[in-house]
C-alpha cells in the first residue's frame, strides 16, 4: 500500500516500517510475559500509573507560571499557488491556576486549496513545542496535554468542513507551531523556568520535490530533505539558537549528507553552507538555515521539480522580547545555467551564495519560493535550496559587539546587518570591531530611538487606519476580524 502511494524515500520507509512492525510485535510479546509473570491488574495499573504521573507533573508545571492571557498572531502569504494575505494562526492562550485553554477564533476561513488542517493535525503541530520544551522530562503520554483546552471555530483553515482538502496542512499548521512557541515563552519568562523561554524555531517547512529516472534507471518522486532537515532553531533566553539545528517537526530528524543526494538523484550539488543572516537578529541570534546550489546532473532526459512553502512575501515566525523574524524565503534559480560551464568558468573564483545573489555566476531568476511543477534540462539549475532560519531574542543593540564580530568571521551575518541592525563599527581590513566606536554609535541610536518614540495610544490610533489593499485579501476573509465573507463552494 507505502508503494502504491508513492511515498517519499521509498526504500527508506518500507525498511523503517518493517523495524517499527517488528518492534511493535515485540513490545507486544514482552507485555504478554509480563501480565503472565505480574498479572493483568499490575499491568493495568502500570499504566494507569503513567498516565497519573504525566497529568499531575503538567499541571504542576502549568500551575507556576503566572495566571493571565497571551496572545500571538501569525500570517502566510499564500494558499498553495493562489497568492494572498492569511492570518493562518490567531491565538489567544489563556492560563488559569493548573490548566491552559487555547483558542483560534480569528483565523482566516478555509480556503479551496489543500492549505486546511483539521484541529487533531493542529494540536499534533504544537506537541511538537511542548513536548520538545515544556513537557520533555515527563512521561511521553496524551495524560499530559489533559489540563489543556482547544477552542477551535468552525469553518476556520485549522477546522474546515469535512469536504476540505488538507495534504498541505502541516504548511498551514506552522503558524500554530510558530505561536504556541511565543505565547509559552512569555508565559514562562516570569518563572523559575525562564531559561526555558526560547524564540520560535523557522517552521517554514520549505519542501522542494523533484521526480524523474535517476542515473541508475530508477523512476523517482521525492521531497529533498536536506533543505527541512537544516532550519534553524530559535534563539534562547541565555544564548544564540543551533545553526542547521534541524526539522521543527522531529528534534532526532537530520539532513542526509550531500554526496547520499548525488549517489540517490541526477543531480549535482556544487556546494552546501550557511545562509548568511537566515537567523532573526537580536541579543541572541536565532540559528542559521543552510543553503545548497542545486543543479541538474548525469545524461538523464529530463527532471521534474516543484516546490511549496508560504512565507516568501510575509515569515510567519514572531520574535520575543525585540528580536527580529528571520527573513522570508524567495525561489531562487539561475537562467539557463550550464552546470558544467559554470564550473568551467568559475577559476579561482569561490563558487558561493554571495556570488550567486550577487550576479557573479549569471542572471538570479527570483519568484514565490512555492512553485508548480516544471521540467529542468540537463544540466540546469534545479533551484538554490533554502532552509529558514529560527527567530531572535531581545534588542540587537544589547548584542556582545565580540559575538557580532564571530558571526561576521564565520559567514553568519552580512556587513550590512552588522552596521544597520546591530549597530557595530566593523574594521574589515584588522577583521576586528571597533568598541568604543560602537558604544558610541549604539549611544546615538538609543537617543533617535526614544526622540521619535511615542505612547501605545498614538500608535494604536494610527496603526488601526491602515488596512491591506483588497486584492490580497481574497483568503483573508472579512478584515480586520478574518470571519468568512461567504460559504467555501466546492466543486
């Protein structure tokens, strides 16, 4: 049936499966020998103890942080390929002595394209924070998600009817991811715990799939996983997040070295680094994604490739306490490449991702990262993979200068980024930072800062006079609230 459907990795998963049907019948075995050595009620109640334990040590952690009302708000910027402002997560998590209620009442309408997910898929999406963060050192049981609520309005993309299509509703889903993150950490900041408040990982989920016959002769559809498998993790309380941490939706998940790629798939993969300010800016710097140069390869017909993502105009991560977002994510390629001369022509010149954006290599073809599918020659470029990096934590300006000047060193973050966003003065030519020019600087801008500054009101006032032109607001549904405008008619 794995085979009928045409799964990923095909070899890969059959194999996995075969081990987790084996493990499985042994588990089975061993708690059989174990109700005939301790008999049934012992068991029963072993496992009534499990689940005891992993409720009473939720609530007893919930019962710590202070009571009150956290909210975060996140958007995407498409629904597939029909291309629009969505407000995919609109969450107002409230904590109450030992039990949270989370609720998504203002989250945009389902919509006609496979970006919906039913609420299990959603709740699924935050285990993975809370488990990974919150709950990782109690038993792994659902007795711990027990004190907590879900309110989830009908009709919304993260509760359609039972008609809507939902194969992309983990894109759909990572707002959700992205928002659990923030609303905890704030939640926890105030607590002994506070080391654990930790900005929300990339959860771009930025997949590109390729398919074709291989250089063995093999006919093959596959998601590349080094790209989701490199995101970066989010900047913690007391230091920056992992750069190419990897997959926000398994912590034990890791990209596959780059020459498997080349062995598995007609490709060719001229080079794999870090993607230079992918991290969200801040005291401590969200982790670097990782970018590759992906190009066709072999004497092969043709290859097919397609991509998906939602966060090429608008990055659905927040940030904590000042920091920024990472970027978003464009598709990138190069026109009518030539792996082979490009090479050729390279010389002694690094063949990089500056290079690339910087024109060096040939005309940078940029668009939506999420694209339908389409035939690649022999040869060309396939994409420039990019994986999302994770989001910052607290001011840039309260930076260490000396981190600021290793990430330089290291390729991590740009000169641009250095002077504009963290307000360092960089002396390229000793590869060193100036740090009484920058305390300097730093002084300055803490001055504009508090000159244009102004009170919540006053903003307040302005900001909710601004509204989106009406023509990306078609997924939206009506502003400012996101109540459906009209029932979803499927064909």
């Amino acid at each position: 049936m794995f085979r009928a459907f045409g799964i990923r990795s095909e070899a890969n998963v059959i194999i996995d499966l075969k081990a987790r049907c084996t493990t499985a019948d042994r588990v089975r075995i061993r708690i059989q020998e174990m109700c005939n050595r301790e008999g049934k009620d012992f068991v029963t109640g072993l496992f009534r103890r499990m689940l005891v334990e992993a409720e009473t040590g939720a609530r007893k952690r919930l019962k710590s942080w202070p009571d009150g009302i956290y909210r975060c708000v996140t958007f995407s910027d498409a629904a597939g390929l029909a291309r629009g402002l969505i407000r995919n997560c609109c969450m107002t998590m409230t904590k109450k002595r030992d039990s949270l209620t989370i609720d998504f009442t203002g989250t945009s309408p389902e919509n006609l394209s496979s970006y919906n997910a039913h609420p299990q898929a959603v709740v699924g999406h935050l285990a993975n924070y809370i488990y990974e963060y919150v709950f990782h050192d109690l038993p792994i049981s659902s007795a711990t998600f027990a004190p907590i609520e879900f309110n989830f309005p009908q009709g919304s993309c993260l509760s359609p009817t039972d008609r809507a299509a939902t194969s992309n509703s983990v894109m759909i889903s990572t707002g959700a991811m992205s928002s659990i993150a923030n609303c905890i950490s704030r939640a926890r900041f105030a607590t002994t715990d506070w080391h654990q408040a930790t900005a929300s990982m990339g959860n771009g989920g930025n997949a590109t799939v390729i398919a074709g016959i291989s250089q063995w002769g093999q006919h093959f559809a596959d998601m590349i996983a080094y790209p989701i498998n490199t995101e970066g993790q989010g900047a913690r309380s007391g230091c920056d997040g992992m750069d190419a941490y990897g997959f926000p939706w398994c912590a034990f998940g890791r990209a596959p070295d780059v020459e498997a790629i080349e062995n598995e798939f007609p490709m060719v993969i001229p080079f794999s680094q870090h993607w230079p300010d992918s991290g969200g800016h801040g005291k401590y710097r969200g982790g670097c994604g990782t970018t590759q140069f992906w190009a066709s390869h072999h004497d092969i017909p043709q290859l097919y490739f397609m991509a998906i993502a939602d966060n090429s105009t608008v990055q659905t991560p927040q940030p904590l306490f000042g920091g920024y977002s990472p970027p978003t994510v464009p598709g990138l390629s190069i026109k009518g490449t030539k792996v082979k001369d490009l090479l050729k022509e390279t010389g002694d010149n690094n063949l990089d991702f500056q290079g690339l954006i910087d024109g060096r290599f040939g005309e940078l073809s940029v668009e939506p990262f999420g694209r339908m599918t389409r035939p690649i020659n022999q040869g060309e470029t396939v994409t420039i993979g990019l994986s999302t990096g994770g989001a910052g934590y607290g001011d840039p300006l309260e930076r260490d200068p000396s981190l600021v000047g290793k990430d330089l060193v290291s390729g991590l973050i740009s000169e641009w980024s250095a002077r504009e966003i963290y307000q360092v003065v960089w002396n390229r030519e000793q590869q060193q930072v100036d740090f009484e020019a920058t305390d300097k600087l730093r002084n300055e801008v803490r001055k504009k800062r508090l000159a244009r500054g102004r009170s919540y009101q006053e903003f307040e006032k302005d900001w909710l006079k601004r509204k989106p032109s009406d023509d990306i607001l078609t997924l939206y549904g009506k502003w400012p609230s996101g109540e459906a405008l009209q029932p979803v008619m499927r064909p």
